[in-house]
C-alpha cells in the first residue's frame, strides 16, 4: 500500500511493505516524521528541499517523491542510486 503526503509542491509517497523501520527519517526530520502520531508524516514542517534530502537518505527506499511543476508531475524515483531521475 502507498500512503501520499502533499503541500502542493511535493508530494512524499510512502510505501508501507517496503519500510524496514530503520528510523532515518525520523532522525532527520523529527518534526516532519512522528511515527507515534496520525498522520505520522506531516510534510508542512520542513521545506520540499528539506524533504528531498532526507527522503533520497531512506534505505529501504519506502519513501520517495514526486514534484508538481507547472500543472505536472515530475517522478523522481531512486534519484541518487539508480538513474532513473526525470528532469523536465
């Protein structure tokens, strides 16, 4: 299951069966991932700069994002680890 997080301009996509709970998140940005809370993400604390360093630092890859540009969205999947990064 893949749970959405949006502020408009990023939208942080979880997927549920891939998180190994290493808790990298969660040491980053304590104010955005509060697993004990719900929703546990909530992406207004952080800036879309903020949210992408940290999401590209998930080991499991369980969290990834998307960009609205423009009326469109910008898949940016395993950026940093496989290329499949899509610019527009």
């Amino acid at each position: 299951m893949t749970k959405d997080y949006s502020n408009g301009e990023i939208i942080v996509h979880w997927e549920t069966g891939k998180c190994k709970h290493a808790g990298v998140c969660v040491k980053s940005l304590p104010k955005v991932y509060k697993p004990k809370e719900k929703p546990w993400i909530n992406i207004e604390n952080a800036s879309s700069e903020e949210l992408k360093k940290q999401i590209d630092q998930c080991p499991s890859k369980a969290l990834t994002y998307s960009l609205n540009k423009g009326g469109s969205l910008i898949w940016e999947l395993c950026k940093p680890r496989c290329g499949l990064y899509n610019s527009c």
